[in-house]
C-alpha cells in the first residue's frame, strides 16, 4: 500500500495519529474510538514512508490475542511488524542471551504458584485453605510489579496502606515472599513476573547486551499504557535506552488493574517526562450509541481524579434505546427478569453471542447461569481456565485434525455438518445439556468449534477441514477464543477489550460495586471504573440492575451502588433515567396494554402479545402453513447450529400463519420479526406464506 492508500478512510484524529512518525507519541484514545486502528495505521504509514524499519519496529500489547490482532491487521495493511506481550518480547530476549549472561539452562516456567506459595505458607505457620493461598500469591505477583525484594515490601504497603490477606502481617508477608524465592531457585523454577525481572536485571547488569537490544529494536508502540507497572516501565525504558521513538496509546478512564501492580501515572505524566511530545486524543466512539455514550461521560465525570486526561466521548452511531436501570426484591427475582429480557432480544433476532452479563465477582454468575438454563438458553463462562488448553477443547481439535488427515477430509458435506458429525463422536449434540456448572460449559466450549466452522463456510464458501484447523492453530497462537452462539456471562474484569450489542450489568449493591474491601477514595475510584468499563461494552442495549436481598430472600437491607445514586445529576443531565421494576426517578410513561384482536381483553404473557390474541380465544391459523413454517425453522436451526428458538418461536410462527403478511411492513409488525430479522428472512418468509398463491 502506499502512505496515501493506508492514511485513506481516518477520520481527522485518526489521521493526526498515523501522521506523527517522529519522537515520542501519547495516544489518548476512549472506549471504542479505534485506537488499534490508528497505532497499526501509523506503523504501517511510517514503514511505507520509509521513516520506520519494520525489522527494527516492535509492538507491545498486554495480551496474547491483542498481540494476534495487531498482527493480523499489520499484514492486512502490508506490513510485517513483531507484535508481542512484555512477556513474549522479555522471554524471546532471556533465551537468546540466557547462556552467554548467566549460564547453564533457562530456568522452567511455573505454571501456577498454589503449589509452592501453600507449601510456603504451611512452613510460616500461616493458612493453607484456597482464598488464602491466592491472596497470598496476589501480594507476590503485587511486589514483582513494583520489582520490590521482600525487605522492600513492608515499607511499600505500608506507605500506602495496602493490607495483608487474613490475619497474616505484613512481616510474615515479607518471609513468605523470601521463602517462595527460595523454593523456586532450589526446584530451578521461575514464574510469570519473573521473566520480565530477570530480563530487567540482565539489560542492567550487561551494557553490551543492553545496546544488542537496542540495536534490535528501534521503534516502540504500546498499547493499554495505563495498565504499565513499575516492572514494565523499567522494561521499555531499557530498551529505549536514550532515544525517544515510542508511542503509547491508553484512556486512564480504562485503569483497572491497579491492585495488581498497574499505574496510569504514565500515561497520565507521558508529556511531563516528555516535554516535546505530541499529544492525539480520539473521542469518536464507533462502538456506543449515543444515550450509553452519554451514560459513561456522566459516570466518569463525577470521578474527583480524573484530570486533564478525562475524555469525553461522543458518539458516531446512529440514537439507541435509552440505557435502563431495575431495582428487584432479590437476586433470584433479578436473575428471572434478566433471563426472560435476554430471551425476548434473542426472540426478536439478537444473536445470543450479541449478549452479555457482566458482574464484579464471578460468584454472582450461578444465579444468571441458572435462569438463562431454565429458558433453554446456552451460556459461557469467561476468565476461567484458558480455552485452548481445556480438556474438551484439546480433545474436540485432535479429533477435527486426524479427520482432516483422512479421507473424511474430501467429503462432500457442508463444513458445519461435517463437524457436527466429527464431534458427535466425543458425545456431543446439538441440544444444550440440561443444568448448569461444568457440563454446560463444556458443551458450550465444544459448540463453539461448531459456530466457527459455520462463520468459516459463510466467509469462504470453499473452506474445508484443513481449512479449519489452520484458523484453530492460528487463534491458539494468538488465544483467539472462537465465539459461542451462548450468552457470555464475565466479571467486568475479564469483559475488558471485548463489547456486544446487549449488555446487562447486574448485582449493583454496595460491597459488590465498589467492592467491600475497596475502603480508600483511590480504591472506590477504581471500582468507578469498573463500571465505566461495564457501561461501555454495550453498543446499543444496556440495562444496569440491583436487587435489595441476597437468594430468594423476601427481606434485606442491602442498597444500591452509590455509582447509580450520581447518574440522573452528574454531567447535568437534562432527563432522569428510567427505572421500569423499581422505584421511579420522575414520571414513568406508561404504554397502553396490547389488546386481543378477537375479544379485546388486555394480553398478559409475551406469548399472547406475540399472537395478538388469547390463548382462550379461536386461532384462525393454515395448520399446513404453520407445518411448513416450523419444517423451515428446524432446517434452519440445523444449518446454523442453534436452538430452534433462536430463529423464531413457536408465538411468532403461530402469529404468522394466522396473521399471513403480504409484505416487508406486514412482517415487521409481528413481535419477534426486527430489522435483523426482517432482511434476514423476509423474502423466504413470503415466499412461505403465499407458496400456493
């Protein structure tokens, strides 16, 4: 491509990104405003220009699938750049260098630290249970962010208040982190946060190595800059050694990982410390409409520590639904109206995949998991154990594999069905298993396979088998998880860097957002946001929701977050939020009932709303009309690996065969039938209807 061609179709801030190619570069870039967009445009401008080498050009990112995507859009662009985590880029330096600075083998990598820290933990006399054993490796990881000894740890919490977990002190902290060391060094292990250590000490302790590096690499970009520690910081500022070739990109709005070590002081004070460089903020959201754009302004607008540095967005999306906020008895009653408005979108054509519920712990998911199960509606867990190395994962793509060595690789059968019937012979189906817990998320694992390989034929109508297995191998590589035509259920935490059409924030109490231990004014902040992060993963659908009691209660105490006590006057908005369930904030609009078109008594359940008449009263229904509607529907449920329920219910088929639509407009008044929907299947839909017309 030439410079022209990449620069063609950035918007102006975008374009003032691509085009600052030299000295450093402080990206402030919002919620959805293209952010990845603009750095792998302004690599690839500045590799056409012949300003950059590609050679000497690396990419930092915080993820595996980041890094993958950034990759994958620089190839796009014609330009092949190394993108990589802290983590990949250290490790790739410590094998080069291992022998010629320290000697001997690299030390093995610890997979999980449970292990050593419980037995560490039982030597100091401390407990061993689970929650104690995490909390405790937390404070490791904590102090290898801040590249802080053990005899540095005490003066460094205590200086800002950070507490030990349980009844440990900050002292038996200290020992257990000595301890840990020590175990590692004799079982000749390192673990995660060591590899950037000791890549830190080898560039400090060896100049020659040092200036190797830097010979390497010349050019910087960074992604998620308010995510850096104290750890990484060092890093990058020994690879840059005196230059200033770097560019970073972040929003400070978006800091969420301060607990473990991140700090947005960087990118917060990136023009302090570089006085000479250039500054772009991207404010234009190509994700939100704009009523949640204006709903995550006011959120981060009452933050009393957002400086300088605060964005406000606007929108470039066409005007959404207004974002709503319930109020239910208990979190069963909230999990069921959750459940059932989940439903209706999917009913009305939103992909369940297009769905989300977030929430601040991941305890607050069995109940939302468990109502969705018994509407028949697939979930998947996120943040759990890595999808490529889950054991129905790895077992469902050995499978694919060896049937794409064989001769079942020619087969003549769509690459869906094709599948389906490879995967049948590890037990799985199409009907979602009954419950919830690990057999429903493993199912839905499975089922994601399927989903792909149906995306895959859709996009490459001549996609085999081998064609498969290649993107399976290329996602792995890049932990490119496959979507699952489920419900994603997250803790806000891990929704970070994905976003859906619909989004449901559930559990907004105190003690849950903000958390019961976030109890300083920085702490409560962080939580703030966690929910702006929440906020801005919706692109049109978003409802927040609390409950006052736990379970099934029919009494409690608890009250809502605080964060939702600013909403209708933080920012001065001119119109209070909508409380449908719960108490009003101002005058609630009713709509009038929808009415029986036969007797002309009000309609109750969605069901009767959809058919536009009682079920007590006579249906004017084409039985063999309704037949074939329903054949049609379970073909195309089978075709697009989905409940049948997903392409339309019963209600909306029964609707259709009384009611006979002649055109698009007649469709569209058929609950159930959406725009989607509408352009998806209208045509096929009359032809169905008036077949024999």
């Amino acid at each position: 491509m030439t410079p022209e061609q990449i620069l063609d179709g950035l918007d102006p801030e975008q374009r003032a990104a691509a085009e600052a190619l030299h000295g450093p570069v402080v990206i402030l870039a919002g919620a959805g405003t293209g952010k990845t967009r603009a750095i792998t445009h302004r690599i690839a401008h500045g590799v056409a220009t012949g300003l950059h080498d590609p050679r000497r050009t690396l990419a930092v990112t915080f993820t595996a699938r980041a890094a993958g995507e950034m990759r994958g859009r620089l190839r796009a662009l014609g330009t092949d750049v190394t993108a990589r985590t802290f983590h990949a880029a250290a490790l790739a330096q410590l094998k080069h260098f291992w022998g010629r600075a320290v000697g001997g083998p690299l030390p093995e990598i610890l997979p999980s630290k449970a292990r050593q820290v419980a037995i560490v933990a039982a030597g100091l006399s401390l407990p061993t249970d689970a929650a104690m054993v995490r909390d405790l490796a937390s404070e490791i990881e904590w102090a290898k962010a801040r590249n802080l000894h053990s005899e540095q740890y005490v003066e460094a919490a205590a200086l800002i208040g950070r507490q030990p977990p349980g009844s440990a002190t900050r002292e038996q902290v200290a020992a257990v982190i000595t301890d840990y060391e020590r175990l590692l060094s004799r079982e000749g292990l390192m673990d995660f946060d060591d590899v950037l250590r000791l890549t830190v000490g080898m560039l400090d302790d060896s100049p020659a190595i040092a200036d190797e590096v830097r010979d390497r690499y010349r050019w910087f970009t960074v992604d998620e800059f308010q995510d850096v520690n104290p750890l990484q910081m060092r890093l990058l500022s020994l690879w840059l050694g005196d230059r200033d070739d770097l560019c970073v990109v972040g929003d400070a709005a978006q800091t969420i990982y301060t607990f473990a070590g991140a700090s947005p002081e960087y990118l917060e004070g990136f023009r302090t410390n570089w006085p000479n460089a250039t500054e772009v903020r991207l404010v234009r959201s190509y994700r939100c409409s704009p009523q949640i754009v204006d709903l995550a302004n006011r959120v981060i607008a009452a933050s009393p520590e957002m400086g300088t540095s605060r964005l406000v967005l606007r929108s470039e999306q066409p005007a959404g639904p207004k974002p709503k906020v319930n109020e239910y008895a208990n979190e069963d009653a909230e999990a069921t109206a959750v459940a059932r408005d989940i439903a209706v979108l999917i009913a009305g054509g939103l992909p369940p995949r297009e769905i989300a519920v977030l929430y601040r712990v991941n305890a607050q998911s069995e109940p939302i998991e468990e109502a969705l199960g018994r509407l028949g509606i697939a979930t998947v867990l996120t943040g759990s154990e890595r999808f490529f190395d889950r054991a129905e994962v790895r077992r469902a793509i050995t499978l694919l594999r060896g049937a794409a060595r064989s001769d079942e690789a020619n087969s003549q059968a769509p690459l869906p069905e094709q599948v389906r019937a490879i995967l049948s012979s590890m037990g799985h189906t199409a009907e979602r298993p009954s419950g919830t817990g690990a057999v429903v998320e493993a199912w839905a694992n499975v089922s994601r396979l399927v989903t792909l390989a149906s995306d895959l034929a859709q996009r490459e109508p001549d996609s085999n088998l081998g064609s498969l297995i290649t993107e399976l191998d290329e996602r792995s590589t890049a932990q490119h998880v496959p979507d699952a035509e489920a419900v994603t259920l997250s803790s806000l935490h891990a929704a970070k860097g994905l976003e859906w059409q619909a989004v449901f924030l559930v559990g907004l109490v105190e003690g849950s957002l903000p958390i019961v231990h976030a109890t300083t004014p920085t702490s409560i902040e962080e939580e703030r946001r966690l929910l702006y992060v929440g906020i801005t993963r919706a692109r049109e659908h978003l409802t927040l929701s609390w409950s006052r009691a736990r379970g099934s209660s029919a009494w409690g105490s608890r009250t809502r977050s605080r964060f939702l006590d600013e909403l209708p006057s933080a920012g001065g908005a001119s119109e209070p939020l909508v409380i449908p369930g719960g108490q009003p904030r101002g005058e609630r609009r009713r709509t009038p009932p929808a009415r029986c078109r036969v007797c002309g008594k009000s309609l109750v359940t969605g069901p009767e709303r959809t058919m536009g008449r009682c079920r007590a009263c006579p249906a004017d229904v084409d039985e063999a009309l309704f037949e074939r509607l329903r054949d049609w529907r379970s073909a195309e449920a089978k075709r697009r690996s989905v409940p049948a329920y997903v392409v339309f219910t019963d209600a909306t088929l029964m609707a259709l065969a009384e009611r006979r639509p002649t055109d698009d407009e007649g469709l569209r008044q058929i609950p159930g039938i959406g725009r989607t929907k509408l352009d998806e299947y209208g045509a096929v839909l009359l032809e169905l209807l008036h077949v024999d017309e």
